[in-house]
C-alpha cells in the first residue's frame, strides 16, 4: 500500500509553505511584534496592534505584516517607522536579505468579527424568550430526557 502525503492548506490559500519558510515567518512575527511593542512607548499611534502572522515572499526580498486591526493613523506610524522596523529585523535576524515590510489589516479578522455578529444576532430571539428556550426541554408538556 503506497503512502500519501496530505498537505493542510495554507491560511490564506495557495500552497503550504515549506518547513523553512514557516519558521522564517515565525521568527519575524516575534521580532516586528516586540519591535512594535517598544515604538509603541514613544508613539501611541502603535499600542493597540497585533501581529497575527507574517508572510514572506519565495525570494525573501517582501515580508506581508497581517494585524488584528489598521487603522488610518496606525498605517501612517507604520509608514513613517517601516525603516526603522526593517533595520530591527536586519539586526536580529540572520537572512541572506531582509525584506521589504507591508502592512495590511489580517482578513481572517474581519471574516471572524462577521461571524460572530451573525451568531449574536441568531442568538438574540432565543435570549429574549428566557431560560430553555428553543430546546424541547423548556416547553410545557415535554417529556424531556428521560
């Protein structure tokens, strides 16, 4: 019997990335979060981001920053800091190069809040009718478990 490979898909489609470049996008993620961590002490503009992953290019010459959230002021410090994130990186992490640093607001956010909205307001009808409702249990004449 001949064995197979499965691949899980890559969060934001396309191909997994190799072992390698995994742990190159995780090691960014630590070095521009901590980064941002202590701009942030002298920028507030930047206190309230998260970096929930980092993607690097094949060529490692770009780097994609995925954050929880990016506000319009929170993009411009990001702008105005990307030389001096960059420069972080370069020192810290031993690369052949060091990528270029986009930033852009993590989609799979934005799709989670959309879902949660959705289940809140599914839920709303069956909180206003009090405890046990919409299960058979909380109707009169049920038998319920027995």
């Amino acid at each position: 019997m001949a064995s197979t490979k499965h691949h899980k898909s890559h969060p934001r489609g396309g191909a997994p990335p190799y072992p390698r470049a995994r742990r190159v996008n995780e090691v960014l993620r630590q070095v521009v979060a901590e980064e941002l961590e202590r701009l942030a002490d002298a920028d507030e503009r930047l206190r309230m981001l998260t970096v929930t992953e980092v993607e690097t290019a094949a060529d490692l010459r770009n780097a994609t920053v995925f954050l929880a959230t990016l506000e319009a002021d929170a993009d411009e410090a990001l702008q105005e800091r990307r030389a001096q994130l960059q420069r972080a990186v370069g020192q810290q992490v031993r690369m052949k190069r060091t990528p270029r640093l986009q930033f852009v607001a993590d989609p799979s956010v934005s799709a989670g809040e959309k879902v949660e909205e959705v289940l809140r307001r599914l839920g709303h009808p069956a909180d206003d009718e009090g405890p046990g409702a919409g299960s058979p249990e909380g109707q009169p004449g049920s038998a319920g478990p027995r």
